[in-house]
C-alpha cells in the first residue's frame, strides 16, 4: 500500500450499488452542512446533504458475503466492548 494511503480517509456515508460484474461501495463526506431543498416535480421538501465521493471501492459478488461476515463480526465485538449500537451514527 502506498505510504500516503496508509491512514485511509474519513467517510461519514456509504453508499452500495451494482453492475454485472461487481458491487460497488461508495465513500462519502459532507462538504457543506446539510440543507432543506424541495423537490421541483413533486414540491415535496428534502434534507440536501452535499457530499464528496473519497473512495470508490469495487468487489467482485464472490466476495460481497465474505465482507458482510467480517463486518458483522467485528460490529458485534465492537458492541461487546463499547455497548450497544446508536442508529444515529
């Protein structure tokens, strides 16, 4: 890994979708403070979060279990030692 990238980066959103190939995780952060907008065709009001993609990271569907295992076990450590989860954050 690139000595520069070794810190990684902060990211406040996660965002997943797909393609044939592969699933895609997006990493975001909020670049301005959040904003009501309204919606143009429906006139139905909305929390605007201006965000910045800061990572794009694509795996192929083999893989997509074996993330959500690791992840699942390290949240439930992650519980067992801070406490149970907030759903705000």
């Amino acid at each position: 890994m690139p000595e520069d990238a070794e810190v990684g980066v902060y990211a406040g959103f996660a965002s997943v979708w797909r393609t044939q190939e592969s699933f895609v995780l997006d990493f975001a952060t909020e670049v301005r403070p959040p904003e009501v907008a309204q919606d143009p065709d429906s006139g139905s009001r909305y929390v605007h979060v201006p965000a910045r993609v800061v990572a794009r990271v694509r795996i192929p569907p083999g893989q997509v279990w074996e993330l959500m295992k690791a992840l699942e076990k390290n949240l439930s450590a992650y519980e067992r030692d801070a406490g149970a989860r907030r759903d705000d954050a």
